[in-house]
C-alpha cells in the first residue's frame, strides 16, 4: 500500500475523535434518535422506513442474517491494499447498526466516496451523533452500491464494539473503517463523539 493513502486514512482517522479505549460514559438526557440520511439519499419515508425500524434489533438481525461476519474471510474475491480496522470507538452500536441497516435497504442504489469524506447516513440523539463516511482511496470517486456499503457498516459495529464491559458503561459503542464488499478503493468510516 502507498503511503500517502496509509497517511490519508490515519489522519482522516485520527480527526473523526478521541482515540479507542473511549468508554461511553456520557449519557444526554434521553432523547429520540433522529436518523438523517446523507446528502442526496432517499428518505426513510419514500422508502416507507421508520427510525422505530432501523433500531429493531430483531429486524437488523434478521436483515443481516445472511452476511458473512467478517469481509476478511472472503478470501479470493476481494483485493485490498488496507485493512479493515476498528478505531474511535465513540458511537453507540444501536446507532451504527441502523445505519448500516438504512444502506442495505438501499440494495444496488449507489454509495460514493470522494478523496474527502462523504456522509452517508447519521443518527443523532440530543448532542451526539453516530456518522458512517463514504472515503475514495483512490484519486478520484468511486461508488459501490450502498448494499455492499452496508455490509462493511456492520462489519465495524460487529467486529469492533468496546465499552460494553465497563463497570460506569451506559451503551456499547464501536467505531472503525471497513470496505465496502468488492470495491478496494471504497472505504466507510464509521465514528461518533458518544465519549
């Protein structure tokens, strides 16, 4: 891998929040989540989705069923020149699954990345947010259809959760960056400020 995209990814990294080992001890109020979707989205509603569905455990559950855990394993059919990793973890899980689940809904719709990060989703209750990025590590955008986005989306909230353990812990909270399935050059991140 080059190193000015390995520097590019470490820094965006690095200005999305704290550094992992974060436990999610702040709590606001309790507030309704509220989800957005990025910038030229569909909306929950011209899908006929609600926020209550996105964080239905049972419905994401099921709605992942069928996707391998962990892109790694797909050996062969992916070439990557980073790996996926699991850093920041400063976003509420429930937060990171429903924005994976909003993506996967999206099937063969396209998700795309510019060489400065794209918001794709993000879900925000009181002051905090959960925020999943679309990264062209390539010069230039690329696109994947925002199922396989989905995909590394959960990767990150399945492979990279901390916190839960913690004895002052009010949430489980992951963050990290992952590719989207089949396309090496895109890449989610996924982070909050939930700290």
């Amino acid at each position: 891998m080059g190193a000015p995209i390995r520097h590019l990814l470490v820094l965006v990294m690095a200005l999305a929040g704290p550094a992992r080992g974060s436990v999610a001890t702040k709590r606001q109020e309790a507030t309704e989540y509220k989800f957005t979707p990025g910038p030229g989205m569909p909306s929950l509603e011209s899908l006929g989705l609600t926020v209550e569905q996105l964080f239905n455990s049972t419905w994401v559950d099921e709605l992942f069923q069928d996707t391998p855990k962990n892109p790694a394993g797909q050996a062969g059919t992916l070439s990557r020149r980073l790996e996926n990793n699991c850093e920041h973890d400063n976003a509420p899980v429930e937060a990171i699954r429903a924005c994976g689940a909003f993506l996967h809904i999206l099937g063969n719709y396209p998700c795309e990345g510019q060489n400065s990060p794209v918001r794709l989703a993000e879900v925000t209750q009181g002051d905090y947010f959960a925020r999943v990025e679309g990264l062209s590590i390539q010069a230039g955008p690329t696109q994947s259809s925002c199922l396989h986005a989905g995909m590394a989306v959960y990767w990150v909230a399945d492979n990279c959760v901390a916190g839960c353990d913690a004895p002052d812990a009010q949430e489980c909270v992951a963050g990290g960056a992952a590719h989207a399935w089949g396309n090496d050059n895109f890449f989610l991140i996924v982070w909050g400020n939930y700290y």
